[in-house]
C-alpha cells in the first residue's frame, strides 16, 4: 500500500506541476515568474478585467520571447501585499498597475525601478506620445518612476430629452455650470425630476475645490483641507440639497438617472456599462459642471506601470517589460471599450476611438489641459476623510465648519503616525 502512495502522490506532483505552467493569463494572486514569463499585477479585478486580458491574450500570440501571466488582484488586497513581498525580496511581481495617487509615496519609500536607462531601446515610449496628465506623474526628482496606461475621468451623464426640455442651451458653449444646473432642477420639480444626483462625492468635492482655487496641500507636504474654498465647496453643494435640486439622502441616484427621473448625473466615463442598461435612455456625456466656464476641472486619476524593486530581474526580462509596454502604446482600443481614456495618444488615430464619448477629453491639448490629478503623497489619508466628511455636511448631518476642522486634524494626525515609523 505505501509503495502504491507514494507512486500516486509522485503522479499527482508531476500533473499538478504541468497544470500550474499551462496558462499565460490568470486571476488570482500569483506570485514569482518563470524564467520566460512577465508576472503582471493589476487592480482590475471588475468587467474591465476581461478587457486587459484581451490585451495580454493579443500580446501574447505576438509570441515574444517573455510572455506576459495576468494577474489581476484587489486593489487593497493588492497594495498590502506590495511592500510585504518587496521587503521580503520573494515573489515581487515583474510589472504592476498602481493609481497615480500612490507613485510618489512609493518613490519616497525607495520602492520603484527607474525607468531612464531602460526607455533608450524604446525612443516612442516618450512625452509626446501621451496625454501629459498621465506622464508628468511619473517624472519625479528628475527620474522616471512609471509609464501611464490611462487617464480616467469623472464627468457628467445627462439625460438628451430632458435636456432639452429644460434647459436646452445649457450646453450651447459646450459647458454646463451649476447655475444652470439649479435653473434647470427647479423647472423640473413640478414634474419630481430632479436637477442633479449626488454621487462619489469625493470627485465632486474635489473638482468643486479645485475650481474655487483650492488644492488638498500647500507645498507637497501639508494638508489643507480646512480653508475658505472648501468651506465654500460645501456650502455650494449644500444649497443644492436644500433647494431639493438633488436627490435624497439615501435615494439612488444611478436609478433615478436610468429611470428618466434625473437631468444630469455626475460619475466616471467607466460607468458607461452602467448608464447602458437602461434601453430606452438617450444620454451623452460632458464634462464635470463648474462654476464658471473660465475654468474647467475634471477631476481625473490615472493607470500607472511601474517596476518594484527586484534584484533578480534580468536585464533582459526587463527588455521584455519594455516591449509589452510598447505593445500596449499601440493596441490600447480595447483599454478604451472598457470605457477608459488610454493615455497613449497613437489610440486617438482609431476612427472607431474617435466615436467613444468620453474621447472628448483627451481630442485636444485644451482638454486634455482640464484633467486634475490630485497627486499628493498624502491622498491616502485624505480620501479617507473626504469621504467621512462631504455626504454628511451637504445632507446636515455635520456642521461644515466643524468637519473641515476635523478632517484637517485628522490628515495632519495620520501624516505624523505614518512619518514616525
């Protein structure tokens, strides 16, 4: 009997062994690579998943010389493990996909590969070549730290028919402020549809902020959340709520905008999936509302690839790192019907990229120009206490003097436990 054990338990090592190597592309949590293979790290763990797998699939039957494995991982699941197994030196993916907001703490924890000697092979990997939103982020202290994918933007929905019932010039000069916004929402009211949903308020906060001249640091290193803009921020979107231009406390917002019962309804161009379940809408898609046309926000963030240190990667599996990313430069149309803004430009010569709503954005530089990346080492901690903070402020469960104080405590708190470890 132990000698028939052992014989199965040696057959079932050798088929388990075959199994694990006979796929390219997977999702999971996948460790260390094989000598010819590109372990790739990535948050896309959602529908748009299957879209960058197609580009891996695509790039794979190039048959290059290091295929590339597909992982695709939780976004927290994925940046707990980041700095266990870069500390630990053992299985340290070879590429990853991280948020632009998370690069420059990464480079000050002395996390990342640079990129400048390895970009000399690959001359269009370059500046011009991409959407400046995406690239300037991963210039840092005269290096290079990551090569974008794309820039993704949060914008605006609106409803064509209601639209034009009223407010039918409101998009003559092809932006819509919020004044508009109210006039519309309380021309709407007799017939309970409402002016506008309240949806991430993080974004909507932020580009409201921005607008007003506001920015969530000073210099790079200190918070500044509680100040005059912000407090006007939140009072603007408060008004709106109180003049019962939006949506309930607790109503959804996404369900009144599909159902016909919204004019407009603020959320990312990679909602269009979303937006399109409802057959009988007709919707288009415009840039985030302002204060006044003279400025142009959208709140933006953006797909970064970037190398975490590895002392065992070759020079030459770097290479191929460089050639997949290369590839994707070229072939990101299927990045784009995910309904994603690539940051590459050559996918803006694709007539069929052309007819995407959301390539509104990115057409022109001045567009392209309104894409705000709020890149703050410290964005981590202030998210988390934007989103505490904006919902129970404009709804008047938080007096907004009062949040802002705290939330500003509360960032300056969280910075100085995090600097003294």
């Amino acid at each position: 009997m132990r000698k028939i054990s052992v014989l199965m338990f040696s057959i079932l090592f050798v088929v388990m062994m075959a199994l694990s190597g006979c796929s390219s592309t997977s999702s999971g949590s996948g460790g260390s690579s094989s000598a010819n293979e590109i372990v790739y790290w990535n948050p896309f763990t959602g529908p748009d998943g299957k879209n960058m797998e197609q580009i891996v699939n695509e790039y794979n039957k190039t048959n290059p010389k290091f295929k590339v494995k597909n992982v695709s991982i939780k976004a927290d699941d994925m940046y707990k493990k980041i700095p266990t197994v870069v500390n630990s030196g053992k299985g340290i993916p070879d590429l990853t996909i991280v948020h632009a907001e998370r690069i420059k703490q990464f480079v000050d924890n002395d996390l990342l590969t640079k990129y400048d000697d390895k970009l000399a092979d690959h001359p269009e990997i370059k500046a011009e070549n991409y959407v400046p939103a995406g690239w300037n982020i991963g210039d840092l202290n005269g290096s290079r730290y990551s090569v974008p994918l794309d820039v993704h933007s949060f914008v605006m929905y609106y409803n064509k028919d209601l639209l034009e019932k009223y407010a039918p010039h409101a998009l003559d000069d092809n932006v819509i402020t919020f004044d508009e916004i109210k006039a519309a929402g309380e021309l709407a009211k007799k017939d309970k549809i409402i002016g506008i949903g309240i949806t991430w308020t993080r974004p909507i906060f932020l580009s409201i902020y921005n607008q007003l001249g506001g920015d969530i640091t000073s210099d790079g290193e200190t918070p500044t959340l509680n100040t005059p803009e912000a407090k006007k921020a939140l009072e603007l979107l408060k008004g709106l709520v109180d003049d019962k231009i939006t949506n309930k406390d607790g109503e959804d917002p996404g369900q009144l905008f599909k159902s016909g019962k919204a004019i407009f309804f603020p959320e990312g161009i990679w909602m269009q999936n979303s937006v399109n379940e409802a057959k009988n809408l007709k919707w288009g898609l415009t840039s985030f509302p302002q204060i006044s046309p003279d400025k142009i926000v959208n709140w933006t963030s953006s797909h970064q690839f970037v190398m975490f240190k590895d002392k065992n990667r070759s020079e030459e599996k770097t290479k191929g790192i460089m050639d997949f990313l290369d590839y994707v430069r070229e072939n990101s149309l299927p990045w784009a019907k995910a309904g994603q803004n690539p940051a590459a430009l050559a996918t803006l010569e694709n007539p069929e990229y052309q007819n995407l709503p959301q390539s509104f954005l990115v057409k022109n530089p001045e567009m392209q120009n309104t894409l705000k990346i709020f890149d703050y080492k410290y964005n981590g901690f202030v998210a988390e206490e934007v989103d505490k903070l904006v919902g129970d402020a404009i709804y008047g469960k938080l007096n907004i003097d009062k949040g802002l104080k705290s939330a500003q405590k509360a960032v300056e708190d969280k910075i100085a436990t995090n600097n003294k470890k």
